[in-house]
C-alpha cells in the first residue's frame, strides 16, 4: 500500500511540476531597486493622480499601442470614452503627450507593468525613494504648476490648478542630483496645462503602498479643489471601479530587456542581464515574429532595393519612361502633343515629357499682343448702345 502511495505522489509532483516551474518565474526574478529606479525616473516625478493611471495602464501595453494609433489618426477626443480599452489607458489617452512616450517605447513600459503587478511595494518605495533625492538636490518645490505636500515623510505631488494639470520636463539625469549645471535654470520646466477631467479618478495612499479609487467623493487636497469643476460619468465614476484592476498577463510578455539599458540616468552602472532569459524574455534585439508591434512597423533596414532610391532616381530603361496607353483614373484626355509624357516626379524635374519652349514663348507673344491692341475710340454718343463701352465692338481685348 505504501508503494503505491509513493508512486501516487510521485506522479502528482511530476505532473505539478510544469505550474511550480511557471509560480516561480516571476519571484525568482524579481527587479532590483536599482532597476526599478531607473524604469521610474522617467515618470516619479508626474503629478499623482496622472502618475496612478499611468502605473496601471503599463500593464495593458497592447491597449496601449491601439489607443496610440487611435488619437495619432486624428481622432475626436470625445470619442476616446467609447473605445473598448481598460479605463485607465483612457485616462491616459487624455493626455497625448503621455500616451505616445508609452506607446513609442512598449518594452519600457510593459516592464514598467510587470515590474507594478510583481512587485508593488517596491514600486512606491522607489517613487518616493527617486522624489526625496529631487527634493534634496532642489529640485522638486511647490510652483504655480505643482503643489508638493508632505504627509508623514510621504511626498505628494498634486495638481496646484483646479482645472489643469501641468506635465513636468525635465532630464532625469539631473532632477535627481543637482542644478542646471554651467547653463543654470531650473532643472524641471513644465508643459501647457492639461484639463483635469472626471478621469482622474485615482490617488495614491502613500501610507498603506496602493492606489485607490476615490469617485471624485473625496473633498481633500487637489481633489476638493478641482470638483466643482468636474462633470461625473459613468465610465469613470461606478462602483465597478473600486476594484483596481490591472493585467496581471503582461508578466508572460515577451520583451526585449536590452532595450532598457538606455534607462540608466539614477543608476548608470545597471544592466538586466541575461538571467531574465531563464523567463521566456528575450535580452536580444527583436525580431519581426516577436510580439514587438512597434519593431514590426519598422522596414527592412537589409532590403537592397533601397538603394536604388538613395538621393537618385531609380535608373530605367528608356522605353519603360514612356507609357502613352496607361489609363489615369479620373483624369482628362490629355492633348495630341502631350501623349508621350513621361512619369517622373514634377518636384524634381520630372513630367517634363515634349515640353517646347519656343513654342510656350510664342503663345505668350501672341497672348500679350491680343491684350495689349488698342481698343478704338468711344463715340460720344454711346452710352450703353451696340457701340459703347459695353457694346460688342467696345472695350479692351475685343474682336474687330
């Protein structure tokens, strides 16, 4: 009885030995503080309530690049409440400037994602670990921009105008370490005023590490400050949304961790190495079957056929200029002395095809003499009849 108990366990760790291996991807490689330093400085320094959707919306990179794609073909902000994407890459949506950075670097931003769903505490610790170093170097003061509260050795950042929101800029490089250097200045200047609309609807409790829903029922600090202002929906303001939900799939993401050892201005001597590898993340430059729809976009750099097309014409042969029966939608019947045209590009020479100056000069001769010839004189009786000004035979330019 007992081998058979034996043999029993042993097929049941064998079999649950695929999901063990999977459980403990993530925890055996988590981000150092170090990394997540780097992965933050770009954003830490973000208004809290901006900074809030921006956490949770990296872990829906793929909604990400369509919400992108969606505002960069033009479309009606209004409509940004209809799309079917999570409602904080909505809110991010409000705010292009935010949205195209994260769409332009996916592997920044899915990493920034899974390094929030794993490791949540780390995350805050490291926003307000990079925050006091900005404050320390004087970097980081109330303006008319930013209202910078602290509340039990926690820094706020909030919005200082009730209905806008200003986007910092600044080069993480130096916000974090000292002044402007030989130019001097300030480190950290601040973008055109966003509105601060209904879908902000989330802050941080500092205290307790975690984001949370507040509804726009909340009076204090920025939140009171901007209500009145505020016209409540219900995409943004329901009692669904208590629950903050995040994509907890993107950790099974495949990216390129190379691709982040430019984000290196707190901890420059930082590298992600290729123990991320043993994940299923790849450490390599990407290629065209990777899940990577911004390396997708990209040409072939390798396809010879463009340097037929560097700085010259592509060379063909004569008899291939020339494409008389070639019908042009839409277009009109071109004149017997313009049949055999060629089909360059006008801006740069070409569609010269039979082109005559002497006969183009001659018909401008012409044209000026006929407008030029003398018109007769007005007999002084003609008023208005057959022969005054507004006759037939009257005025300048008319046949005689």
């Amino acid at each position: 009885m007992s081998k058979v108990l034996d043999v029993s366990l042993t097929l049941l760790l064998l079999a649950c030995a695929p999901m063990l291996r999977a459980q403990d991807t993530s925890s055996a490689l988590p981000f150092s503080p170090d990394q997540i330093d780097n992965l933050l400085a770009p954003v830490a320094l973000y208004p809290d309530p901006l900074l809030a959707q921006i956490l949770l919306a990296a872990t829906f990179p793929d909604q990400v690049d369509d919400a992108a794609r969606f505002c960069r073909a033009g479309a009606n902000p209004d409509d940004i409440d209809t799309q079917p994407w999570d409602v904080s890459v909505k809110a991010v949506a409000h705010y292009p400037t935010v949205l195209y950075m994260m769409a332009d670097s996916l592997d920044w931003t899915t990493a920034l994602g899974q390094a929030y769903v794993n490791q949540t505490d780390d995350v805050m610790a490291s926003v307000q670990r990079l925050r006091q170093e900005a404050r320390d170097a004087g970097n980081l003061v109330t303006t008319p921009q930013q209202d910078v509260e602290v509340d039990d050795g926690n820094i706020e950042i909030w919005p200082a105008q009730p209905q806008f929101c200003y986007l910092p800029i600044y080069d993480p490089g130096l916000a974090f370490f000292g002044s402007g250097g030989v130019f001097g200045g300030p480190v950290i200047s601040f973008s055109a005023g966003f509105p601060i609309g209904v879908w902000l609807n989330l802050d941080f409790d500092w205290r307790h590490r975690h984001i949370y829903y507040h509804g726009w029922s909340d009076r204090h600090g920025w939140i009171g400050r901007s209500r009145p202002y505020i016209h409540v929906n219900r995409v943004y303001v329901n009692n669904s949304l208590k629950n903050i939900g995040m994509n907890r799939s993107v950790t099974a993401r495949v990216v390129n961790y190379g691709n982040l050892a430019r984000y290196n201005s707190v901890h420059q001597n930082v590298t992600y190495g290729n123990s991320r590898n043993d994940a299923g993340v790849s450490n390599t430059a990407p290629t065209n079957n990777v899940n990577n729809k911004i390396v997708q976009r990209n040409g072939n750099v390798n396809d010879p056929r463009i340097d037929l097309y560097r700085g010259r014409a592509p060379e063909q042969p004569a008899a291939a200029q020339a494409e008389p029966n070639r019908a042009v939608p839409n277009a009109p019947a071109p004149a017997p002395p313009r049949a055999t045209e060629g089909t360059g590009n006008a801006a740069f020479g070409g569609n010269r095809g039979n082109f005559s100056a002497k006969a183009s000069s001659q018909r401008g001769q012409s044209s000026r003499a006929e407008a030029s010839h003398p018109a007769p004189a007005v007999r002084s009786s003609g008023g208005g009849g057959s022969h005054g000004g507004g006759g037939s035979h009257g005025g300048g330019g008319g046949r005689h």
